[in-house]
C-alpha cells in the first residue's frame, strides 16, 4: 500500500456533517434512475476483521476521506469488463466517471487482461456503448507481453503464438516476427482457437528450449451468457505441466504490467489508484506494486468474498458511480501535471 499523509482529526461536529452527507449520497445513489441494488450489511456476529472490510464500503468518515483521495488522485488505472461495462451493457456511472476524468484534466488509461483486441478495437467497442477516447488511452496484457520481450532482446526475434490479432500486431511493433519451428519464445494469450495440435506444437518447441511466456494466468473467463470457460492460464498449465517448466506471465496481477501503465501516464505511484472488481487481478496488483486499488462491487467479487483474502483495496464502492463530483475542487492543474510527471521521470 501507498503511503498517505496523516488525516487531521475529525471533530464530533465534523463527523456528524460527514455522517449526514454520507447518508444523504447514498440515499440519492440508490435512487431507480441509476439502477443501484442495496450492497447489504455485515453479517450478524461478525469478525473484527469483516467489520474492517466493511468499514470501507460504509463507515462515513473512513469511505468519505479515502474516496475524497481517490478524486484527488492524478492517475487513473481502470479495468473495463465489471467496471465499465458487462459484456454489451454500460454500467452505470461509466460516463460521467470519465466526463469527470476528462473536466479535471486526469490522466486515466483502461487496462485488460485480454490479450485478443487491439487499442483501436477497444476504443470502438466504448464508442459504440458512448463513451468515447483515444486508443491510446488503452493497454493490454497483450502490449504488456510485447514490451517485455522488448526488454529480453532489444533486437526482436522470434515467436510462435496462440493468440489473436492484437497480441500479434503487438509483438510486430516490437520486432518479433511468427515462427513455429526453432521461435525464441513461445507466447501464449487470449484465443478461441486452442486445440491439441497447437498445444502440442506449443510443448513440442518448448522443450526444444523456447522459452514459455503466457499474457496472463487467469484460468477461466465467461463467455455471453455467464457460463465459465478456461482462459489463457488453464492452457499455460497443461504446457507447464508436460514440459516441467513455469510460465512468466506479463499481465495483472504482475507488478510488471502496472509499471508499464505508470510509465504510459507518466505519474509515480503516490499520484495513481486502480479501479477494479476482482481482488485476485486489479486489487492484488495495486498492492504489489504500491498503488491504491479501489474495489467495485459491479463485477466478479463480491463483500462475503473477501474473508477469502488476506489483502483488503483501500477502498470499496458500489460502482464507478461514487466517483465523480461536481465542483473543481479535484481539477488539477497543467503546471501540477507537469510538475508530477517531471517527479516521475526521476523514479
């Protein structure tokens, strides 16, 4: 976790306001115009260290101060799928979190797992659902991979791939270029097309002394209608496995691929936070790597979930929808921008 400068002492008058505009937010949010559900309560008997959790969901003073940083932050690091939207369907909030990204002049990238689309399918995807940006406002496990072999062999080199065109095309931009009898690296990402034969392919050149890479080992994902289906990590074991070799993955919750995204925004860590709704990828992430991650409760994990981790975010929400705030009390300014971008490049 990141560190913070210690928050002054609330008067019992202060809390009482804080308390009461807390009520009053929460009350409007639940309002049918934005489509919230009640989050629910602590369990009865609850643990100490559950009270904790919840504490930072629906404690007054505590979610008020920590989500008034957030909005102060400079950086934004934010997943898509649970927290922009769910397959098809915006989730509420997603505009306006990024009308107000926008008016306070912050930098914000969405950062995925997926390794199969390109940034520029990724910015049509939004657009079309109304939200619109620049592709380079996006960045994958995909251009992750591609910069970390960069890094391995500045010169390019060679590849064989199970993936799509965006991890392809990232690779390309790098200097890597397709080769499926003697590659340097066998990369393995986000596709609909594994099969045994490629698989095999992929074992075969492994122990042939290529050295496995994988975008990301999240092992299952869901396809349209929610059912689960394995995802890159389930097929990187089964090559692990027979080939008694690991993996090195490039994507979230690597430290790896955040320092990547730090560097895209050029901010220090201090500056930025992570939007996300899984605590095994986006929130586990902005802890190893020292920068607040924020739970939304829109996606994968839910508040009985998270006894099952030893980790807490820094803070939860509903949604993306607790975020924006009118007023320009969070607009950052272009010399504080400058000034925290000249800071990060000393880092």
């Amino acid at each position: 976790m990141s560190e913070h400068p210690t928050v002054p002492a609330v008067s019992v008058a202060e809390a009482k306001n804080i308390a009461s505009e807390f009520h009053s937010r929460t009350q409007n949010s639940a309002s049918p115009a934005h489509h919230h559900t009640d989050l629910g309560h602590p369990p009865p008997n609850a643990s100490s260290s559950t009270l904790r959790d919840w504490s930072l969901l629906q404690d007054p003073v505590i979610h008020t101060e920590r989500l008034d940083a957030i909005r102060n932050k400079k950086g934004y690091i934010i997943d898509m799928d649970g927290v922009i939207y769910h397959g098809g369907t915006l989730l509420p909030g997603a505009i306006e979190l990024v009308n107000f990204l926008q008016k306070n002049n912050k930098k914000f990238l969405f950062l995925t797992n997926n390794s199969a689309p390109t940034p520029r399918e990724l910015q049509s995807k939004l657009e079309r659902l109304g939200i619109n940006v620049g592709e380079d406002h996006f960045f994958t496990s995909g251009q992750a991979t591609a910069y970390f072999l960069k890094s391995q062999a500045p010169d390019g080199g060679t590849v064989y791939v199970i993936g799509e065109p965006g991890l392809a095309y990232s690779l390309y931009d790098m200097g890597f270029f397709m080769n499926d009898h003697n590659p340097d690296y066998v990369v393995l990402g986000e596709s609909n097309t594994y099969n045994f034969e490629k698989l095999t392919k992929a074992v075969q050149l492994v122990q042939q002394g290529a050295k496995l890479i994988a975008t990301h080992l999240d092992t299952e994902n869901l396809d349209s209608v929610g059912r689960k289906i394995p995802a890159t990590g389930a097929f990187t074991a089964s090559v692990e496995l027979v080939t008694n070799t690991k993996a090195f993955y490039c994507g979230k919750p690597s430290a790896l691929i955040m320092r990547y995204a730090q560097r895209v925004l050029g901010l220090s860590r201090l500056e930025t936070c992570i939007i996300g709704d899984r605590m095994d990828t986006d929130i586990v992430a902005g802890i190893s790597s020292e920068i607040d991650p924020v739970l939304v409760l829109s996606g994968v994990t839910s508040m009985d979930m998270l006894q099952q981790y030893a980790y807490r975010p820094y803070l939860i929400l509903g949604g993306v929808y607790e975020i924006p705030a009118d007023g320009e009390e969070h607009l950052v300014s272009q010399s504080d921008m400058d000034e925290a971008a000249r800071r990060a490049s000393f880092l």
